[in-house]
C-alpha cells in the first residue's frame, strides 16, 4: 500500500481538450449553416440560445473568431441595454441581452436578414403617421 491512498483528491473547474472545444464550435457552425441554407430558401430566421449550451469561456472566444465581426452594432435601451453585433457571416448576429447592471442574462446567435430586436414593432409601426405629425407640429408652432 502506497501512503497516497489517505490523501483526498478533487477534480475542479472543467478540463477539456482543445479538440473538444473545436468539437462544440463546430457543432454550433454546422447548425449555424443549416439555419442559413433555410433562410436562404426563404425560411424564416432562427437562433441558438448559447447560454443553454455547455460552453466554457474559451468556447465563446473560438466561436466570437469564427464567426468575426461585422459592420454593423446597435445598443438596444430597454429593461437592460441590449448589444445586437452583426458578425462577419452575413444573416449572422450576435445579440446579447444584459440587465440593469450590464450584466449578460442571455446571449444568442440570430440567423436573419436583421435581428428581431431592431424591428419596428406592428403597433408601433401603425402609430408612426401620428407620431411624424406631432412632431412636425410642434416644430411648426416654435417657428
């Protein structure tokens, strides 16, 4: 008998291999892939919730290198500010919701021509006309 047998040992923190890792972004890449070949076909748009998924921090970084970045960004002030990044992948969006101190509560790639989130809301939209003429009211009577 060896005198390590009395020494407790644990396991913590997660411990992958790299090809692990390349194995989760590359499953998220091939289902990114098949949610464009549907909206391409004129299907409508689709997303992956990553905070559902188990990825480490390392997993994002892959995946953010990846997918790059794009020419668009937009900051979405709503019960928290909502930061919306076009990736380098044209139709590929990374939306990332944060609450009131910022903090990332949900995080998704969106597969669309542009982000639910930037879209006028029907009601809204509706309300557009009487919105435009009260303004310009209010312009015209300063003037």
């Amino acid at each position: 008998m060896s005198n390590l047998e009395g020494i407790r040992v644990a396991v913590t923190g997660e411990h992958r291999t790299p090809s692990q890792t390349v194995g989760n972004v590359l499953a998220i890449a091939n289902e990114i892939e098949a949610m464009l070949d549907e909206l391409v076909a004129g299907g409508p748009g689709a997303s992956i919730d990553l905070r559902s998924l188990p990825m480490s921090p390392h997993d994002y970084e892959v995946l953010r290198q990846v997918l790059g970045d794009g020419e668009v960004s937009a900051v979405v002030q709503a019960l928290g500010p909502t930061h919306v990044r076009e990736t380098a992948v044209s139709g590929v969006w990374w939306v990332s919701h944060c609450n009131g101190d910022d903090q990332i509560v949900a995080e998704f790639i969106e597969i669309a021509q542009a982000p639910a989130i930037l879209m006028t809301h029907p009601d809204d939209l509706c309300d557009a006309k009487n919105t435009l003429r009260a303004q310009l009211s209010r312009v015209v009577q300063t003037e």
